[in-house]
C-alpha cells in the first residue's frame, strides 16, 4: 500500500504588532526631542548676493534698521554702548561669531561702525545677513 502524505502548506504569519510599537516611541522621541528656533527678528530689506554661502550664527545678532536704530537682540541699543554690551557677552559664546543684519538702505559708514565695535569686543567672525538674489529678481 502506498500512502500518500497530503502536505498541507503553512502559512507563516509574522506579527509585526510589536515592531509597530517601536516604530512610533521612537517617532514620538524625535519628535519631542526636535527643536526648532525661529529667530526673531525685524522686517528688514537685507541687500542682494548673488554668492551667498550658508553660515549660521544663532547666539548673538545685531540688527540695524532702515532709521539707524541698533538692536542687540531684542534690545535697542546707542550705538557708543554697542561694543561694552558686546564684551559683556563674549565670554558666554561657544563661538565669537555675530551675525549682523543691516537694511540695505542703512549708511556703509554705520555698518563699519559696528564691525569695528564687534572686532574690539573680541568677536572673531562677522556674517553679514544677505538675500540670495534668485534669477529673474
């Protein structure tokens, strides 16, 4: 007698509840870790370069509006206190580095003033804020 043995296909079922879990903890972690900073900052008409590099300079950020007043922050400032306020913050910085955000209408005179206030406060690095000309514009 022959037998024949009737195999019967097995279905593998892979559950994958517990990988779902680890999926959205680890999705719920990034995003509660994320932070996101908006710089605050005033409605300025930043000048146009047509070869603007990328830096970033979050920590220290002086503003100078189109009427010539001098921000730190979000302190107005004069500007013969400007390079004292600076010094005083120096030390704090990971990096010596100020961003400086000039209207494109304010004087060439002004703006070299407060760099020279940033470099005698001991900053190292000055990134002017520009607007990257797109084509067209």
């Amino acid at each position: 007698m022959v037998r024949f043995l009737s195999r019967r296909r097995r279905r593998v079922v892979i559950n994958i509840t517990s990988l779902i879990d680890v999926l959205f903890l680890l999705l719920i972690f990034f995003v509660i870790s994320t932070t996101f900073r908006e710089q605050p900052g005033m409605n300025l008409e930043l000048p146009d370069a047509k070869h603007a590099g990328v830096e970033r300079a979050d920590q220290l950020v002086v503003e100078v509006t189109p009427d010539r007043r001098i921000f730190l922050g979000r302190e107005e400032l004069p500007q013969d206190s400007l390079e004292s306020r600076l010094r005083a913050q120096v030390p704090s910085l990971a990096e010596k580095k100020l961003l400086l955000r000039a209207d494109e209408n304010v004087p060439h005179g002004l703006v070299v003033r407060i760099m020279d206030a940033a470099k005698g406060a001991g900053l190292e690095t000055i990134v002017v804020a520009t607007r990257i000309k797109r084509p067209g514009e």
